[in-house]
C-alpha cells in the first residue's frame, strides 16, 4: 500500500492504479538497468579499535607520520606503529590524561588533569614525569623541549603557565575570572587562550606574559584553532562565536564558514586538519537516519573553507560520530570516536562521494513554489533534488519508501525565497524506487519518485 506522506491516508483508487502500474514497469526497468548501472565502489575507510578501558574516554589523538600513532585516554598512553591497525599501551594507571603532541618521531609531551606532565625521548617507549608545581593542566601547547605552555581554569591557582628551561620552573600568569581551559601557540610568541564556557578570546604576542582580549568580528572560545602563517588561522567554535571560522588578519577578525546543514544533520566541529592552506577536513558533527540512528560525518574542504562539503564513511560500524580527527597527508587520515566504538582509517583520501546537505543556489525570486526532478536519475548513492521557492516559508523536503514510511527528512526549516537544491543519500538504503515530496507551510506541494540501483 502507498500512503500520502502528508496526511498517512490511503491514496485513491486510481491513483493507486497509476503509483502500481508505475511501480510494475518501473521494476523491469530497474532490473534492465542495473545490469550496466556503474556501482558505487566500496567505501576507502575502514574501521580501527583502540584498547579503551570499559567506560574509559579516547581524549586525544595524533599521528607523527602514516605509520606512527599515539593517542591518551583516561587513564592509558597508547602507542600505534602499523598506523591505527593494532595499538599498545605504553603507560597505564594514571587518571586524567587529556592532551598528546609530538615534536617529532621521538619526543613528545602527555598532561595530565592530576598534576602530572610525562615526557618521553624514545617514541613513547618510556615517560617521564616533570611535576610542573602544583599546576592541574586543562590543555598544553608545545613549543619545543624547553618552551611548553599549560593552561588551568580554576580560579585563584589557575591561568597560564610557561617554562623556558624544560619543565624546571614556571611562571604564572592568572586571568582569572575567566582562566583559559584550552591553549594554541602559533610559534614561541603568538598565542590564544579561551575558556570553552565563556565567549573570551585572548591573544598574545610576547610568548605569554601579557594576554590581550580580542574583540574583532566572531571572536569567541575555541574547541580547536590552527594557523598556517602568523595571519591564517582556522577556529572550531564555542560560546560566542560560530561552528567554524577563519581569520586572515592574526584573530582579530574572523569570517564565519558554513557547515552543510538540513538533512537530518546535527553540526558541530570538535577538531579539524589541515592538511595545506586550502584542504582540511574536521569531525563532530552526525547524521540522523530514521531506524538507523546517527551516522558520524567528516567535513572536507578543499578552498580554505569556503565551502564545506561532508562524507559518510561507513555503512555498516555505526560510529555515532568522529570528534577526533587527524590527517598527515592527503592520502592518510583518521576519524576517532571518544568511546570504544572505535574510529574509522584511510589510505586513500576517503570515499569519492561528498554531500552539501541543502544548499541556496540562486537568490532570483521564482513566480511559484516548485519542486524539480531529482539528478542523476537512477543514482547510487546520492542525488541531488532541487526546488523553487517564491517567498519565504517554513520548507519540509522528506523522502518515503515505496510503503510510504519516512526515510529520510532533507529540509525541515524556514528558508527565504529563491532556487534551491539538497542532497538524498542513498548510502544506506537498499535499491528500489522512493518518493519525495515538498510541504510548504503545512501544504503539500508536489511528489516524484526516484530510483537508486546499487
């Protein structure tokens, strides 16, 4: 039986005659078809699993190169040489283990929230512990072996910490109310600080003994931040500012990038690489599939981020989403869950099927409200499904299966006048024919159907 979508009643006789007939040839021609129909290839990830103890958190994840990997979780420093394939851990028994940066193959730096900082010079073979005072680190910024910055939020004992000599001594600076809980040194000298809970960006430029409160366009906290000269820099956003934006003049100023919405998305940006001044690819963000749950998504951009597409990686490891995201090449990449649902691992570059979610293509004003057939037609695994809009309105773009059964909302907002077009991701549904329909402030609109072979 095919219902209406709008209203779930039985369509009429003869137009369940015509919706049967079509559905008749429509098989035939499917099965025709599909015999020379290109096949999608097989997805260029493929998933990993780190030792994560039963309720223990991955905090932070990098790779030195394509093969050497290390990432902390609670309570573990955990080691890869094969890249990602199989992990070991290297250091247990220690809680509060937060951030992990390497300067090279052999030295790298671990903070610890319970006064700890661990250093090792055989590539994570072995740590040592330099007790940093009684500083409890939030976060850490590694310039060199002697120049590290840490970070702490708490009020009075908290602040910026530097050390020049290797972790010997260390000199406090308080900025308290709001003490930062996140740190990035562009170099020895230009820096920011945050706090995730307030909409305060700092910035220095005397390696950390005076720190200015930035107050130019879209500043705000950052979940994660890179500069790729003194200039250009990219921030993830928190209080105060947007998902994602980019700087041209040092931070003062930050232009906002947008991230794919509609589609069922959920954004967010936790971490992002980058790989050049144009490419980087970013993760925290998910996609809701009806009877499927969420989908974890990587965000790609291959112009600086001036538009931001995004990729599904799997389609049977129901990885909820990938906050951890690291890239040491255009070929080699990770995308990392916290828990033990593991992460997902490429070679390649990733799949060659990227989505836009909704995208405005045109401001030109239409005469009436439209919706156009979907391109390609049949597809695998996605399509692209325009419509018109003469005013504004509340929009609903929702895809059905042949019973009628909801199987995917595309658009659900409101949108002002103009052309637009949005993206149906076939990645997860078996093939056959589906419908979609356009509502328009609770009116329907229009229905056609669509055909994905497999």
């Amino acid at each position: 039986m095919v219902l209406n979508p709008e209203n779930n009643r039985k369509l009429p006789d003869k137009l369940l005659k015509r919706l049967t007939d079509i559905l008749f040839y429509s098989a035939i021609f499917i099965f025709i078809v599909a015999l020379a129909f290109p096949h999608n290839p097989a997805g260029n990830w493929y998933q990993q699993f780190l030792p994560v103890p039963t309720g223990g958190q991955i905090r932070d994840l990098v790779f030195v190169d394509s093969l050497l990997g290390f990432a902390v979780s609670d309570s573990s420093i955990i080691k890869t040489i094969n890249g990602g394939d199989n992990w070991v851990v290297k250091q247990n028994g220690y809680n509060n283990f937060n951030r992990i940066q390497f300067l090279d193959a052999n030295t790298g730096f671990v903070c610890a929230g319970n006064n700890k900082l661990y250093k090792t010079t055989n590539s994570g073979e072995n740590w040592t512990i330099i007790i940093p005072a009684s500083i409890f680190p939030n976060d850490m910024a590694v310039v060199s072996e002697d120049t590290i910055f840490l970070v702490n939020s708490e009020g009075a004992f908290g602040g910026v910490f530097r050390t020049t000599n290797g972790g010997a001594s260390w000199t406090q600076v308080n900025l308290a109310p709001n003490n930062p809980d996140r740190i990035y040194m562009f170099n020895a000298r230009i820096g920011f600080v945050s706090n995730t809970s307030s909409s305060q960006l700092r910035k220095t430029t005397d390696g950390g003994l005076t720190w200015n409160i930035v107050s130019g366009t879209g500043t705000g906290s950052f979940k994660d931040l890179y500069f790729i000269d003194s200039l250009t820099g990219w921030k993830a956003g928190s209080s105060g500012g947007w998902i994602m934006g980019k700087t041209t003049d040092g931070g003062f100023n930050w232009i906002e990038q947008f991230i794919p919405t509609g589609n069922n998305l959920v954004v967010d940006v936790k971490t992002f690489s980058n790989i050049n001044s144009d490419t980087l690819w970013a993760g925290g963000g998910f996609k809701f599939f009806p009877g499927n749950g969420n989908r974890g998504i990587l965000y790609f951009t291959s112009n600086g981020g001036d538009t931001w597409h995004f990729q599904l990686p799997d389609t049977s490891y129901k990885i909820s989403q990938f906050p951890l995201v690291n890239f040491t090449n255009r070929l080699n990449g990770w995308g990392y869950n916290v828990t033990n649902q593991g992460g997902v691992h490429t070679t390649n570059g990733g799949d060659t099927t990227f989505y836009l979610g909704i995208q405005q293509i045109s401001n030109n004003i239409p005469k009436e409200f439209e919706l156009k057939q979907n391109y390609p037609n049949p597809f695998n695994p996605k399509t692209i499904i325009p419509f018109s809009l003469k005013r504004s309105a509340n929009v609903k773009l929702i895809a059905y299966d042949i019973t009628g059964r909801e199987i995917q909302i595309m658009v659900d907002e409101k949108l002002q006048a103009g052309e637009y077009q949005a993206d149906f991701i076939g990645k997860f549904l078996s093939s056959g024919i589906y419908f979609y329909s356009l509502i328009i402030d609770g009116e329907f609109i229009d229905t056609k159907k669509m055909i994905l072979i497999k």
